[in-house]
C-alpha cells in the first residue's frame, strides 16, 4: 500500500521526466527549423570580385594591389 510520500514522488519525479522531455523535443525542434543539421549549407559562391573586395576590406591588399587585380578580373571577362 502506498503512503502519501511514496504517491507524491512518484508524481514529482514523472513530471521532472515529462519537462525534460519537452525540453528535448524543443531543442530537436529549433535544430530542425533551423535546419543546421539536415539542410546543406545554402551558401551562394562569391564571385572573384566579391573576395578580391573582401581580402582588400581586411587590409590582405594594398590600394595598388586590388586596383591591379581589380583590372585583370575586368579583362578576363
């Protein structure tokens, strides 16, 4: 026969399973929406310029340098 102690465990500790398990769910959820784990990556390729401006915007190039570089992708094209 179970006493008013035993009873009440039990039903604290179910409901520490149950917010822990909605809590998990939760988190799968936001992964998924989030599509971090089963998308791939939706990154779009940087065109030539588009490092060649970045590299320059970290200072990796001089002014001189990336107005060259800048002029030799315009002549390939």
């Amino acid at each position: 026969m179970m006493d008013d102690y035993s009873f009440g465990w039990h039903i604290g500790m179910s409901l520490v399973w149950l917010v822990f398990l909605i809590v998990v769910a939760y988190l799968i959820y936001k992964l998924i929406k989030q599509e971090k784990i089963f998308a791939p990556s939706r990154q779009v390729a940087k065109s030539a310029e588009d490092i060649l401006s970045e590299r320059y915007a970290k200072g990796e190039l001089t002014r001189d340098q990336y107005m060259q570089m800048k002029e030799d992708l315009k002549k390939d094209q």
